[in-house]
C-alpha cells in the first residue's frame, strides 16, 4: 500500500497534546478504527493507542487537516474497519481552538 498521510485532531479531549508529545514518538503505532454510528460525523475515524484507548480522531475539516495529509472522507473508503498508522511528527496548531495534531501515515 502507498503511504498516506492523516492528521490526528481532537487530542485535548482525551490527554492532551503535552502528554501525547511525551509518549508518541517517531514510529509509534496509532489504530484506527471507523466510527459509522457517530452521530456528528458518519465517515468518523477514530484513533486508539495501546493501553490508552482512544486519543482523537482522524481530522476531517479543512483547517484541521495539516500539510499533505487527506482527511478522513477521503481516508474512509481506503481501509478496512480497521488499520494502523505511525506516528511522523507531532505539533500543535494555534488558531483552531487549540486543536493539536500529530501527522502520521499508514504504511
């Protein structure tokens, strides 16, 4: 499979992004899982870490998705229900409520 970029939004509503900095580093595992029954959002993608759960969701707005990054509509229909990704780089982003994001890729 091509490498495909996603950004990771929505960490301060789990751990925050000062905490997440400190454990994910380049090459960490990220599970994502589709959330269809999300009643916000029915191409939601959830991210879920190893002994933490969830810790965000695939960004799916225009100014939430960073760089090269799709979002998750455009991610939805190119996995399974589930798949892993790996973390590139975390950062946090000013100006989106204090959003943070963490790029990452599915290998």
């Amino acid at each position: 499979m091509a490498k495909i970029y996603f950004t990771i939004t929505g960490t301060n509503h789990y751990y925050g992004i000062e905490f997440l900095k400190s454990i994910m580093k380049d090459g960490t595992a990220v599970q994502l899982e589709k959330e269809p029954e999300n009643k916000h959002d029915s191409e939601a993608i959830k991210v879920k870490m190893e002994g933490l759960g969830q810790v965000g969701y695939v960004a799916n707005a225009p100014y939430t998705v960073l760089g090269e990054s799709v979002s998750a509509r455009r991610l939805y229909d190119k996995i399974g229900r589930t798949a892993v990704g790996h973390v590139l780089y975390v950062v946090k982003k000013q100006g989106v409520g204090g959003a943070s994001a963490t790029s990452t890729r599915i290998r």
